[in-house]
C-alpha cells in the first residue's frame, strides 16, 4: 500500500469564510465543490508529509497546518490589508525558513513560511 494523498478537513457552517481566506488571500483554487463539502488547492505537485511535534519551533505552539508559499512578503501584506492578526513573526528562523503566524476563520493556527 502506498499513501496518495494527505487532505486537511476542518469543519464548517460557513464555507464562505472557508473561500475568502483560502481562495481569496492564499490564492488557492476551488478544486472540488458538492455544495456541503468544498476542496482548495493548487496544481502544484508536493510530496505527502504529516507532521507532529511538541512545539511549533521557536516556542510557539504547533500550528495546525502549515502552508509554504512562494513569496512571503506579499502574503504577509494580503494578511495585513485583511486585517488579519498576525500571531507570531514574520521571523527567520534558524532552521531555514521565513514565517508568520495567523489563524483562519475557523480558530486554525496556520504558519504561512516560505524557505530561505
């Protein structure tokens, strides 16, 4: 057996939100839309990872999801001109990579980072 594919799913009464943080300010695409159940993402091919820790690095709590990006700073001003919080950072860390910390609408820690 092989795993395919890894999905995060976060439940919602509000898949509105779920299209204006993911596919309005990370840019992802509506990939899949059953009208109670929608799916973002990119073509982008990545390789299947779940990570666990005791910390998010740094001291921070651990996110619940981590999103690489290709350009942090411009991420970092769609969050801002959003007037979303930003929790932690944007810092560069010792292990390689640059990143910020908010929280979607639905209460989930995401680091937004993008490597070095």
């Amino acid at each position: 057996m092989k795993v395919k594919r890894i999905m995060a799913n976060t439940a919602t009464e509000d898949l509105d939100r779920a299209e204006a943080f993911y596919g309005g300010l990370l840019g992802l695409e509506r990939l899949m839309d059953h009208g109670w159940f929608r799916t973002y993402g990119s073509d982008e091919r990545m390789r299947v990872q779940v990570s666990f820790g005791t910390e998010g690095g740094s001291g921070t709590p651990v996110p619940d999801l981590s999103i690489e990006v290709d350009d942090l700073e411009a991420a970092l001003v769609r969050f801002e001109e959003a007037d979303i919080p930003i929790e932690y950072g944007p810092v560069s860390e010792p292990w390689g990579v640059r990143r910020f910390y908010v929280r979607d609408p639905f209460g989930k820690l995401v680091n937004i980072l993008q490597h070095e």
